[in-house]
C-alpha cells in the first residue's frame, strides 16, 4: 500500500501534469493574442482621438498674403505719361532748386497685390492743384487708372476710397478764398473707379434751395 501511496513516477500522476501544464501554456498564449489584438493597452484605439487630431490640423490659419510698397519716381511717371496733358507737364517745374510742387502718397486702393501711387501736381506760388491721378501696378510698370485735371482739384486716400475734392469759385473769388467745394468719393470696381458719393459745401451763408420758401421782406425806409 505505501508504494501506491508515494510512487511520484506512476504513468497516471505523469500525464496528469503535461495535461496542466499544456493549458497552462495555452492559457498564456490566448492573454497574449488578446492582447496585441488590442494595441498591448487592453483597449482599442477608437475615433475620437482622430477625430481631435484631424481637427486640430483644420484649425491652423492659412497665412494671410502680404502687401508691398514700392517708391516711385512721381515726376518722372507723370511727364513719362501720355494720359497727362501738355499744359501740366509743362507746369510741372521745380519751385526752388530740386523741389518740385507734387504731393505723393500710397495705399490699396485697387485691391493690387503692390500699394497704387496717388499724385497730386501744384502751383508753385499758391498750391493749387492742376492734376491729380491714380497709378496702378502692372508687374513692372505703373498704369495710370484715374485722372482729374479740372483745377483746382486734389485727390487723397480715405479709407480704401479716393477721395477727389475741387474748389468751386464764383465771378470775383480770390484763388485763396472759393465760394465752396465738391467733395466725390470713387471706389474700385471691375477694374475701374465709379463714383460712390458726391457732397457739396458752400462756404459762409448757407445757401437754401427749397423753392417754396419765399425770404421775407426787406424793412421798409421811413
């Protein structure tokens, strides 16, 4: 009876143990598939974090494009000009020495990738305008987009608009003293200025236009 008892190297008790230790084996290997079916992190990589990712590259501003100034030669774009007429290129003189009677300025105004080039041409003895024209940029050339020789007039820039304004002047006025103005407003579209506004100011006494009002009497002389 104590050989049944204690014989660890009986055919039964041998078998036994590869049984176990063969689903032991087993056991290990079906964790194991699990888990690099999963990622090795017992979960599966779902959707939204791509989703985070993706947004995230969609958020990214594109850069907005940049614009340019470029100097320009005003007198010499002016006389080089065909547009302009003789009677300005010819008062187009300098006052003292190298000073010439132009006014320049720069600004988008036709929505160019390069700043257009507003010059006004002036007297020399009182500063008024002659000529006042809009240049554009046309690769490495200027076009000359806008004239007004209607003197006196003086154009500028105002908030991305050309603003033109000419003096008005009635029998007697001085040239320092009109008797009011005209103010146009142009802005760029389809690849010209129209007029966008126009407003006219009387210097001194308003003058009233309504033709059903009639100015009351003088006083009578006693």
């Amino acid at each position: 009876m104590r050989g049944l008892t204690d014989g660890d190297d009986s055919p039964s008790r041998g078998s036994l143990q590869a049984v176990i230790t063969a689903a032991a084996v087993l056991a290990a290997l079906a964790l194991l598939v699990s888990a690099c079916a999963t990622g090795g992190t017992g979960t599966r990589d779902e959707g939204p974090a791509r989703a985070d990712s993706v947004a995230g590259a969609a958020a990214s501003p594109s850069p907005s494009p940049v614009r340019t100034m470029q100097t320009v030669d005003p007198v010499r774009l002016v006389k080089e000009d065909p547009l302009v007429s003789d009677a300005v290129k010819k008062s187009l003189r300098p006052c003292v020495g190298d000073d010439y009677p132009v006014d320049v300025s720069y600004g988008d105004l036709t929505d160019g990738s390069v700043d257009d080039v507003v010059i006004n041409v002036l007297t020399c003895g009182d500063a008024v305008g002659v000529g006042s024209y809009v240049y554009r940029a046309d690769g490495d050339r200027y076009q000359n987009v806008f004239q007004s020789e209607e003197s006196p007039v003086y154009a500028e820039i105002d908030r991305g608009a050309l603003m033109v304004t000419k003096q008005v002047y009635k029998n007697g006025d001085a040239v320092a003293n009109p008797s009011g103005e005209n103010v146009i407003t142009y802005v760029w579209k389809a690849g010209r200025f129209v007029q966008d506004s126009f407003h006219h100011t009387d210097y001194g006494t308003t003058v009233d236009t309504d033709p059903t009002k009639v100015p009351a009497p003088a006083p009578a002389d006693n």
